[in-house]
C-alpha cells in the first residue's frame, strides 16, 4: 500500500498551546518556510489546552519573583525537574503572557486598578494565577487559532500520526506517516523538522481528565523511535474530578483548583472535614497529597452515593462562588448539582503526565530534526505539577521551539525515508482489518481496572507486578482482536484499536518505571515504601521501548537540596 506524500519545512504535530505556539513562533521567524499543524480532531476545537480552566502561573507582582516561582517548581516537584528546564519555563512565562495579551489579543482577568489579577493555586507560595474566570484555556485557544487562520500556516485536520519515520541509517528524522480519518488513506509528509507536542493525556485510567482523543500517541510512537522517556511513573491525579454516575462523560472532568485556593472543603461521606489531619496546607496543600488523603479516605468507606467524596463551597457565599467560578457552577448544573449553593461529588482523576521524551532546553531531542514541547516533553515538573505551570510549560516550550525549528531548518535538506518502515508501520495499522472482530469497550475497561487498581494513587510491588502482567494479557488479546467494519471513511472501531495499542504500550511504561522507583515521591506513592529516599542523590527514571529503566542523576545546576535562590532563605 503506497501512501500519498507532500512535503513540509517544518510539520508540527498537535494543536494545543505548544502546537500553535510553534507553528506563530516558526513562522514569525522565518515566513518563507512551508510550516503545517497536523491534528487528530479539529484546529482550535480539540486536545487538553482549551480544556484547562484554572490558569497561567507566572511572576508579574512587585512581590513576586522568578526565584521563588523557581523554588515552588522545583520544591514542588519534590527535587526531580530538570533546574534548566525549570528556569526556563519560570523566565520565559513572563514573556509569553505579556505576547497573549499585548500581541495575541487575550484578555485576562484584571484588579480594579487595571492590573492583571492573579489567584491563588494550592502548592504555591504567592498568588501568581493568571486566569480568564474559570475558562482560561478557551480564552487562550480561541486567541492562537485566530492567529494561526491568519497566516500561511497550512492545516492537516483529522489527520492521526502513527509512525516517526527515520531515515534508512536511523540516524535522523524523515518526516511522519498519517492516517486521514477522513477517507482512511495513508499520508506520509516529509519534513525537515517535526514537533512532537501531541499532548500526553493518562486516558488509560478509569476517571480521567483529558479529552477522548488523547491516548498518548505521541509517547508510543516515541518510544517506537527508540527514544528514552523520563519521570514516567509520575502521573498526577488532580483532587477534583466530577463525579456524576457511570452514565455520563462528565464524570472524571476536572472542577478547577481555584475552588480550593478559594477556600473550598473536602468532606467525608459523613460530610465531615478530612484534609486538617493529612496535612497543616488542608484542602491547599499539593495535588499528590490531597490525592491520596481521598483515596485513603474512600478506601474508608467514607464514601458518598456514587462512592467519591464531596467539595463544599456554599460557606464562601453562593454569590461569590456563581460570580468567580460560573463555568464550575454551569458544569456541576449539568449534572445535577449545585456547587454554589450545595455538595457536589468529586473523585480524585487522572489529570495530567509529568513524564515524557527526554529533551534539552531548546526542545531538540536525541533523534536530529525531532523536537517536543508541551506534555509529551518529560523533565520541566519532576514528580508533581504546580496547577497553573501546565499551559505555562506548554505556551514557554512551544514558543522556543518554533524559533529553534526555524533556525535549524535553514541548513538542512529534506531526508529521504526507510521505505520499509514505512511498510511496516501500515502493515501494524492494518493488523485489525485481517484479524476477527472482537469486543474492544471490554478490554477498554480491563484497561481501566488494571490502571487504577494496580498502578494508581496508591502502589505497591505485588500490584505492579500483577498489573504488567494484566498488561501483556491485555496487548496479547488486543492483537487477536479485530475491527468488523472494513469501512476506512470515518472507522471509529480501527481508531479505538490504536488508541488502545498507544495507551496499552505507555501503560506498561508507567508501569516498569513505577517498579523501579522503590521510593515514595510526589505522584508515584509506593505503600511499601513509603518514605522519600535522599534528597542530594535524586535521580530520574530513563525507560525505552523493551522496558529496561535507568536511574539518571538530577543535576543540580541552580540549587542544591537544603539551598534556596530566595535571599530571605538562603
């Protein structure tokens, strides 16, 4: 089967804030060059950016600085983060606000005397949350796709990456081949350059944030390409997740941290506060604590009727809470609830991937003409991400890789692809088409179980090593499954069956990467060992495609454990 080919100077895959950051940046700097997006859904309709509501951390008030949103990253991220990368996102974040403001046309929300207000966000020690009410990520999405509708920036939509093609040698990119949902042909586009900036998206558990079409295609494929993947244990799962029945997508999406940097409660089934005796920070303490203080609660058996716990906001005033979270009170309206007036239930949900592809501050990779930004990076949060560092990692990355990509370009030539690969990769996609239909939402659901029971909040070495096991049972039976309709316009079943193959592949990565850290530390909690090992010999888990993990050494090129940049704290 010979797929259709074009060509392109720099094609970036994804269309979140990393994306169309890039695709601005690359093209500011170098307009001549042919740039295309490539994404699964629709430019500016998709992916998780457009989902975030709470906001954008970044140090604008007099009070604030680079140095302590430096320190509340790194000692946030309990001393894993790259210090470079983190540097870079706390510098650079202030640049990147100021151009969605004063060049992009965002409009945050602002004091009474004009200047930006910024919230306040659990794990941070000043209020540095720049936001649009609780709907920021709509605000910044709806900006970028303006600009990028603008410019000559060509678009590949419902276009589904499944392979990074090498050259013949190995030794550099070629470019990517793609499914066309649209018509089920092949493409394969050779570029000079590519962005990885997929987004990550840790749908495999059974409540999660994300948007259905995240299933960590970038990371298989990554992985596929023989590239190295770090932090990959650490998957955090923000407190507030909706929970409203088995029976509506809803369940699972998240109520935005600003709920409780405003003052919200957590209670019990028995509608009692919890949080006080987890931790002196309660209810605003960092995700991986309040995470798991739910879990252990619901394990209790302090549950509410659909088995999750509740968040109270009615003591802050009904009128407060309708006028500075009308998107929460809007959504939990939807399914029944009333977040201003009321108790809403809520779940601890699968939110968002510290770990991703190994990556230098100028997001070049170990693969020549690959680079990353955004979530399917690995490096900038270590074991916990600050609420807010999120679109502000993505915004940061995106922009420094499209001016790098445009700047490397310049001396390089289109590469010619391994034909064979390309072969092999449509022979794996076409997998489903010969093989015996089967159920795909059962092994969904295997899926499901395994990730949350066996490789959630709470971990430890026999549930590891059962769910790996449950894993390869699973990849097996997936390859013994095929897809009845052979239709290819449209085939939602053969995509069900590669989101499974990508989620299955990095499932088995957070999994081997978690049995490797024997240590408890932010995200990853091992209940056999509970305790965080030395803060000054701090190392990173490395994992490739045949599961073999290295522990890396954290440099620490900025700061020492015990040291602080702050000069009150020095």
């Amino acid at each position: 089967m010979v797929p259709q080919t074009r060509d392109s100077d720099i094609l970036i895959l994804g269309a979140g804030g990393a994306g169309l950051f890039a695709a601005l940046h690359a093209h500011q700097a170098a307009p001549e060059l042919g740039i295309t997006v490539a994404v699964k859904g629709l430019l500016g309709k998709c992916g998780c950016t457009r989902m975030v509501q709470g906001g954008y951390n970044v140090a604008l008030a007099a009070e604030d600085s680079v140095e302590r949103h430096f320190m509340d990253t790194i000692e946030g991220g309990k001393w894993l983060p790259d210090q470079e990368l983190a540097w870079k996102l706390v510098t650079l974040a202030i640049e990147r606000v100021h151009e969605l403001e004063n060049e992009l046309g965002c409009f945050f929300d602002r004091n009474p005397d004009g200047t930006v207000h910024q919230k306040a966000f659990a794990g941070q020690s000043f209020d540095r949350t720049v936001h649009k009410g609780d709907l920021t990520g709509i605000e910044i999405m709806n900006r970028l796709a303006e600009q990028v509708w603008a410019r000559r920036i060509q678009r590949l939509e419902e276009h589904r990456a499944v392979e990074l093609i090498k050259t013949s040698g190995g030794d550099a990119i070629a470019g990517v081949l793609f499914i066309d949902m649209r018509t089920g042909d092949y493409v394969f586009v050779r570029a000079r350059a590519v962005l990885l900036a997929t987004g990550g998206g840790p749908t495999m558990y059974r409540y999660h944030t994300p948007s259905g079409d995240k299933t960590c295609d970038g990371l298989a494929m990554a992985l596929r390409a023989g590239l190295a993947l770090r932090d990959m244990e650490m998957v955090q799962f923000h407190p507030t997740g909706l929970l409203a029945g088995a029976h509506t997508r809803m369940t699972g999406t998240v109520l935005e941290e600003g709920l409780r940097g405003a003052g919200g409660f957590l209670l019990g089934g028995n509608k009692e506060r919890f949080m006080p005796s987890h931790d002196p920070k309660a209810e605003r303490a960092t995700r991986d604590v309040v995470s798991r203080a739910m879990f252990t609660e619901m394990r209790k058996g302090n549950t509410t009727p659909h088995g999750g716990l509740y968040i109270s906001m009615a003591h802050l005033g009904p009128e407060r809470v309708r006028r500075e979270f009308k998107g929460m009170v809007e959504r939990c309206a939807d399914c029944g609830f009333d977040l201003a007036g009321a108790l809403v239930e809520v779940v601890p949900t699968a939110h968002y991937m510290m770990g991703g592809v190994e990556f230098a501050p100028d997001c070049t990779t170990a693969l020549p003409g690959l680079f990353v930004a955004g979530e399917d990076s690995g490096g900038v949060h270590g074991a916990n991400r600050l609420g807010g560092n999120g679109v502000a990692n993505s915004t940061v990355f995106g922009a420094v890789a499209g001016d790098r990509m445009a700047a490397w370009v310049r001396n390089q030539r289109f590469r010619q692809p391994d034909g064979p690969a390309i072969d092999a990769a449509i022979a794996r996609c076409e997998r489903p088409f010969g093989t015996r239909a089967g159920d795909l939402e059962v092994l969904r659901e295997r899926l499901f179980d395994t990730m949350w029971e066996r490789v959630g909040i709470l971990r430890n070495a026999s549930g590891l090593a059962q769910g790996l096991a449950e894993l390869d049972a699973l990849d097996a039976e997936l390859e013994r499954t095929g897809v009845g309709d052979t239709t290819r316009v449209f085939n939602l079943s053969w995509h069900d069956w590669l989101n499974l193959q990508s989620l299955v592949a990095v499932s088995r990565a957070i999994t081997q990467a978690a049995a490797a850290r024997q240590e408890s530390r932010g995200a990853h909690y091992r209940e056999d060992f509970p305790h965080t090992g030395s803060l000054e010999t701090s190392a990173y888990t490395s994992i490739r495609a045949d599961g073999t993990v290295a522990m890396k050494p954290v440099a620490f090129t900025r700061v020492r454990p015990g040291q602080s940049l702050l000069k009150h704290a020095a």
